[in-house]
C-alpha cells in the first residue's frame, strides 16, 4: 500500500530529447508527489513537485503529468542536458507533504552529448 | 540557498559500536527527518521529528537507533550497536513547508 513503483531502472537519451520516467502508487491518500533529483555524493535535491488536484505542472524544462484515476504520474525532462545525467526519484507523502516521503527506486539518466 | 550540513562525511566503525550521525538542519525549520540509502538502491525513511518528539517511524528505526535535538541547531542519529546491515548513507533532511531539504549525507561503513 505504502510503495511506489518507478521505471525504468535506467535511461540513455541523446542531447536534445525527451527523457520520461514514469512512477505508480498504490495508496489513494497520498497528495503530494515530488521529484528529486541526485547527483552522486550529494544528496537528493526537489526538482518539482505536484498535488493532486491538477493534471500536469511545468517549471522550465521539468514538467510533471499526473494521472489520478490510473494512480500514475511522470517527470518530462524537454530538451534534456548532459548536465541532466543523475539519478531521479519520484517521491509520494501524505498531509500535504508534511510527513514522510515514501521513494521509488530511482532512474538513473544519462544524456550523451 | 541556506544548506542542510551533516558530520562526519564519512564513518568507519566496528560492528557493535556505537555512532552518532550529526545533522545541522536550515536554522528557521521545524521538520526534522532521518533517511537511509543502501547503495544501489532506494531512499528508505527512517525517523520524523517535530517539537522535540518523534512524530513517525518506520520499522527500521528500531531500539537500537534513537534522535536527539540536543541543542537549538543539531540533530543527531545514534546507532547504539551496530551491524553489518547498517552500512548505508545516511541523509539528514529539514523542512518548514512540503520541501524538503537534504544534506549531502554520512556514509557509514560497519566492518
């Protein structure tokens, strides 16, 4: 109930590209779905985040699709950059965001130049 | 951007030994959290803390690990005996809204 299922494991996309990594959860009362971002050595860092009651959010190059009724949601990444290549979490939390983050099992990207 | 810091970088100790992982969260953050990452895999919530109490846990935070806010800046994780299992990053995150900050994390390594 609690998990969040993430695909794929890893993606290689070319400079210029769409790179779409897709994520699933179970438990209805999550309402706020965050994407992290991890460079390695570092520490996840939010890249945006939606709640759901809208259907897709764009912050730049990142947007978010979400879909209620499938439980299903997804980070774009337009345009992608070879400074882009990191690991991508999708995260699901309850209240609002104020609780824990339940993650996936992460994306590692890689955009060649 | 005011950061999440986290002490040591890097722990190395015996299996049984006690650790304690030390987080200086953002100074004007009320949520405090402790996670976990073994290598290669996914980021696990360990432990939630606000206004001096444990708010959640999950069923890795057992006996052996308990959190402190010994003062007005730390945050502290003990392991009190360590086990191989426990090797892991540790990352440190505070929050006052949904956004959650991390720090750069503790690597714990149990021989």
């Amino acid at each position: 109930q609690q998990q969040v299922k993430q695909s794929p494991q890893s993606l290689i996309v070319q400079k210029g590209g769409i790179s779409i990594i897709n994520c699933a959860y179970e438990n209805t009362a999550f309402d706020y779905f965050p994407w992290y971002q991890q460079f390695p050595g570092k520490g996840p860092a939010l890249l945006i985040a939606i709640r759901p009651d809208v259907s897709e959010k764009k912050e730049g190059r990142f947007t978010i699709s979400f879909n209620k009724s499938a439980k299903q949601f997804s980070l774009h990444i337009m345009d992608s950059q070879p400074g882009d290549s990191a690991t991508y979490f999708c995260a699901a939390s309850l209240n609002s965001g104020y609780s824990t983050l339940t993650f996936g099992k992460g994306t590692m990207l890689l955009v060649s130049p | 951007e005011p950061e999440v810091t986290q002490t040591p970088s890097h722990q190395v100790t015996q299996m049984g030994q006690e650790v304690i992982l030390r987080c200086v969260p953002i100074s004007n953050h009320l949520y405090f959290y402790w996670y976990r990452q073994i290598l290669g895999q996914k980021v696990e919530f360990l432990v939630s803390f606000y206004n001096n109490e444990i708010s959640e846990k999950s069923e890795i935070f057992d006996d052996q690990f308990s959190v402190e806010r010994p003062d007005g800046s730390n945050f502290t994780l003990k392991i009190r005996s360590t086990k191989l299992e426990d090797s892991a990053m540790y990352f440190c995150a505070s929050s006052e809204t949904p956004r959650q900050f991390f720090g750069p994390g503790t690597r714990l390594t149990v021989l």
